[in-house]
C-alpha cells in the first residue's frame, strides 16, 4: 500500500467516526429535547387538575 493510499484511507476513516459522532449527538439531543417536553407536559396537565390555590 502507498502513502496517498494510506493517507485516502485514514481521512475516509476520519469522515465516518465525525459523521458517526455527530448523528448520534443529534440524536441524543433530540431524544433529550422530546422527555423535557413530555415532562412538561405532565406538569402542566398536573397543574390543571389541582384545585386552584387562593
């Protein structure tokens, strides 16, 4: 294997483990993003059946 090879080969690699990392933190951020707005929508709904405080 040659250098120029070698170097297409590492970058490739490189690309991929970026692409992969970055997916999987949008990911994680949307998934994040989805249970807070789930949890307030459970308060708010809780808040609605307490009685109103005077």
């Amino acid at each position: 294997m040659d250098v120029s090879t070698a170097k297409i080969l590492v970058s490739t690699l490189l690309v991929f483990a970026i692409l992969f990392f970055s997916l999987f933190s949008f990911r994680m951020i949307v998934s994040e993003i989805g249970r807070d707005l789930k949890r307030v929508r459970g308060q708010r709904a809780a808040a609605g059946r307490r009685p109103p405080e005077a």
